[in-house]
C-alpha cells in the first residue's frame, strides 16, 4: 500500500509539473530563440509577474540597443518608437514562425533614416542587405538580416579609385549614375583647365591601367610641373622646357608674340597696340615672314572706312591723325574738347556717348547734320500723348535732361494732383504707361485721367464697397501711404468688434470667396450678425 501511495503521489507530481509547463510556455519557440526553450530559461526574456519588456530584449540584441542609443535606424522611427518589441517580433507560434515580417515591396525605407534615392530606389532589398556588404561578423552570421549595413558609399561599393581620393565619393558622384563624375570641378584642383585642356576627354590625360590586379584609372599624383610632362617636346630641348614662352593654351600653332622668343620689336616695324597679338599670317601673306611689307601707312593694310570722305584737296588724311593703335578703331583723338567747339556741345550723358551712337545711325558714318533737336536724333515716344500745356513744341527739355534720361524734373503739382505717399515714389511709367499681358504692346495715357484709384489699381472688392456707383478706396485704406486699412473703422458697421473679436484678423471671419473678373474675391458684406453663424 505504502509504494502504490508513493506512486500515486509521484504521478500527480508530474501532472502538476506538465500543467504548470503548459501555462507558463504557450507553443514552441521559433528557431532562432530555440536555445532558450526550457523552464529554466523563462526569465531570459519574461520579468516574473510582468509582461516581456523592452529591456530583456535589448539586453541581448545589443546591435538594436546601439542603433537606439545613436537615434539611428528604422527603430527610432515616428512608426516604432513609442511601440514595445512584443508587438512587431512575438514569439511561442512554432519553430518555423517568422519574427520580422514586413512586406518589402511597401516598406518606406526613409523611415530607417536613409533615403533610396536615383540608382537606389530601384534596386532590390537583397542587393544591398547581404552578408558581403556587413562589417561586423556578429551580424553576418544571421540569415536575412536588414541589420548591419553603414551608410558611406565604400561599404557597399568597390572603390575604383583605391583609396586615392579619399572617402567622400559624394564630392564628385551621384546617386543617379557614378559616370559621368559631374560634381567634379576641375579648377578647385591644383591643375584648373585652361584653353585647349577644357576640350579635352578625361581619357587623354588620365590613363587607365591596371592595379592590384584590377583596371585603375589615375586621379591623383599626376606630374603636371611642365608642358613636357604629359606631351612631347618637338624641339628636342632646345628652347627648354617653358612652352609659353612662344605658346599657348589655346592652340599650339598659335605663337603667343607677347611674350614669346621673337622679338618684333628688333624689326622697322614694332607691333604696339592692338597689332600685339594679331595672327602672323594676316600681316604675312603666302606663310613668308621675310617677304618686304609696306607700312608706312595705314591705308596699305586697311580699307578707308571713312570712303574719302575727309579727303581735303585731293589728299586723304591718314587714319593715325584720328586713331590710334592702342585703342579699338572706333575709338578717335577727336576730344570731347573738339567737340565743344563744334556746333553740337556735348553735355550730360552725350558727353558718355560713342561716336557710333550719333554718326552711324545709318548704314554710312555721317558727321554733318543740318538740326540738332532732340527728336532728329531720338524717337518721340509721346507723340500726341501729352497736351501742349505740359509739352510745348515737343521739347524734351521740358521734363527730361541729359544728364540722365530716367530723371524727370515735371512738378506734378501743376496737373491738380499733388504725388504724395506712395505716390511720390512712383515713376511715370508705373502710372502712364501700361503693358499688355498678351500682346506685350506698351500703351501710354497722360491726358483725361481721373484721381480715381481705380483708375490705375485693381477693384479687387468688386461692387461691395460702391456708393452711387463709386468704390472710394481711402474711406478704408490709407493709400498715399500704406495699403494697410488703417482707416477702417468696424465700429461703425452692423458688428461693432468687442472681447476676443478685437485682436482677430480680417480673414478669421471674412473666409467666403466668390468670382469676379475671374478672380478670387473676399467677401466682407457677411450679414451674418448672429453667433451661430460662425460658431458651431
């Protein structure tokens, strides 16, 4: 009797074990916890009397932990961080039960902090999350993890340039397409492109070759300190190894005479002015620079382009008594001093003027004029436009100088409409003249204009302000000053403004719109005078 009590309590032992086993673990954990199934392990993950905390999880998934700290990662995201870990990654549903499940195809990976941008955001999850592109061995040792990548370019990518250029590719890359290197600027280099070097293909200069086994391309350590490092000395050394002393950047062929080994100044003819640089083969004809050139005047080389019109009995004066070779051709030893003594005083800005302005206004230079009215030289823009009271004889001089065409001296005054505020400020053309939005045809209006601001401005109220058919801006706005409606006084409306209403803005209130002139207009004639016709 004794063993079979013995027995019978042994077996209630273990039912009593089983059944508490049962309550305390649901279902078989999923592989990658399988190492803590068991009672003894229950509290690895679970506080006695608690629910699962984020802090056993963290304790061991120390990699998520790190990123949190740092405020990196999807983690730390508006989507996940007020969440606990049980509600995404739970666990007792089977050995084969996925812990991170998540549809890839919607995953919106700018919340991990990373935005998949240009060649990014078309790739595939896996193309970037694989073992090969993880550092740490901790990490690489899990299957189909998202954990573990870093987020400069050599982490993921081989770097063509073998630590050459540095870690930062983003300088002269985008994420679009690595080549062309199209933030790349040459001249923040020690060698700034110049000349015939801006035509050239990076491929001509930058070689590639081969390096550990794989194709380089050189970007860094080039010896540039001479022309001969790169090309080929046709001279053999014999004029050393400055090149410019005779070229140039732009062409090889080009001899640069300013400041290269020839000296022109040994000959009976020394280049000065603006015959310093002019091409050889222009003055020597035939590629011979021995041939005997006359130049004793400057009309064996170049065309009269006067066409003998200062040619005085029979002699045509030579073009050096007027030019000179060190300016431009259009510029003349003719003074302005000269020109004062001429029937035509300069003044102002004629003074400014170049000669080509005046006497080229036709096809043909011309340097006699019978009159010398403004408007036989500048067109009349206000023809018919301005009544003879304030423009007598079409005399420009009446408003304008020559001082400065834009500075008009008119009193304003003397119209009956005194500029005042913003007023005063304004130019003639903000008020007189008008351009058309489709046509781009620019009207003008100096006569039968009215004080009316709607004159000039814009009704944007339409016809809620009218009396007798006239919207009097003033009366709330104080124009000559400011736009703000200053004048406005809402007191005297059917809603005197009182409490909170005080401090509002018009537009709390005053939200309806409606059409007009197809525009959006605000209405301020409400008529809704009760409380619960704003508030609900």
């Amino acid at each position: 009797m004794r063993y079979f009590k013995y027995i019978s309590l042994l077996f209630l032992s273990l039912n009593v074990i089983s059944l508490s086993f049962a309550q305390i673990s649901p279902g078989p954990l999923a592989k990658a916890h399988a190492h803590l199934e068991g009672i003894a392990n229950c509290t690895q993950c679970h506080t006695i009397g608690k629910a699962v905390t984020n802090k056993k999880c963290l304790d061991c998934h120390k990699e998520i932990q790190s990123l949190v700290t740092q405020k990196r990662g999807f983690h730390i995201s508006a989507s996940v961080k007020n969440k606990n870990c049980v509600e995404c990654h739970n666990d007792h549903h089977g050995e084969k039960f996925d812990m991170i499940r998540f549809d890839q195809k919607k995953f919106d990976h700018n919340a991990t902090g990373y935005k998949l941008e240009g060649a990014h955001s078309k790739i595939e999850c896996k193309d970037c999350h694989k073992p090969s592109n993880i550092k740490d061995n901790n990490i690489k040792k899990r299957i189909d993890t998202f954990l573990g990548l870093q987020r400069n370019c050599k982490s993921c990518h081989k770097d063509y340039h073998q630590n050459t250029l540095g870690d930062k590719c983003a300088s002269c890359h985008n994420l679009t397409k690595f080549r062309p290197a199209n933030g790349f600027d040459h001249n923040k280099s020690k060698f700034k492109l110049k000349g015939a070097h801006q035509q050239q293909e990076c491929i001509e200069c930058h070689k590639k070759s081969t390096k550990n086994g794989v194709e380089y391309q050189a970007f860094n350590g080039l010896n540039f300190s001479s022309c001969v490092s790169c090309h080929k000395d046709v001279h053999n050394g014999k004029f050393g190894i400055n090149c410019l002393k005779c070229h140039n950047e732009n062409s090889f062929k080009q001899p640069n005479l300013a400041n290269g080994s020839f000296n022109h100044n040994a000959t009976d003819y020394p280049l000065t002015g603006k015959h310093i640089g002019v091409d050889c083969k222009l003055c020597h004809k035939g590629n011979s620079f021995t041939n005997p050139i006359n130049f004793t005047q400057c009309k064996n080389c170049h065309k009269d382009f006067h066409n003998g019109d200062f040619v005085k009995n029979g002699v045509s004066p030579d073009c050096k008594e007027c030019h000179t070779l060190e300016n431009p051709f259009t510029f003349t030893t003719y003074t302005i001093d000269k020109h004062i003594k001429s029937d035509f005083q300069l003044d102002g800005s004629h003074v400014a003027t170049a000669c080509i302005s005046c006497h080229k206004s036709e096809e043909k230079w011309k340097f006699k004029f019978s009159e010398n009215n403004c408007v036989d030289c500048h067109k009349d823009v206000h023809i018919g436009k301005i009544s003879e009271q304030y423009y007598p004889k079409n005399d420009c001089k009446k408003c304008h100088s020559t001082e400065l065409w834009s500075r008009i001296s008119f009193d304003h005054t003397a119209t009956g409409w005194k500029l005042e505020g913003k007023h005063a400020t304004a130019t003639c053309k903000d008020c007189h003249f008008k351009k058309d939005d489709k046509t781009q045809v620019v009207t003008q209006k100096f006569k039968g204009l009215t004080n009316q601001c709607v004159q000039c401005h814009d009704n944007i109220h339409g016809t809620q302000f009218e009396t007798n058919g006239v919207t009097n801006c003033i009366e709330c706005h104080k124009s000559s000053i400011n736009w703000q409606t200053n004048n406005f006084d809402h007191s005297k409306t059917k809603f005197p403004l009182d409490g909170k209403h005080v401090s509002l803005t018009c537009n709390a209130c005053h939200k309806d719109v409606q059409l007009i002139n197809n525009k959006e207009t605000r209405i301020y004639k409400l008529n809704k005078l009760r409380c619960i016709d704003c508030h609900s």
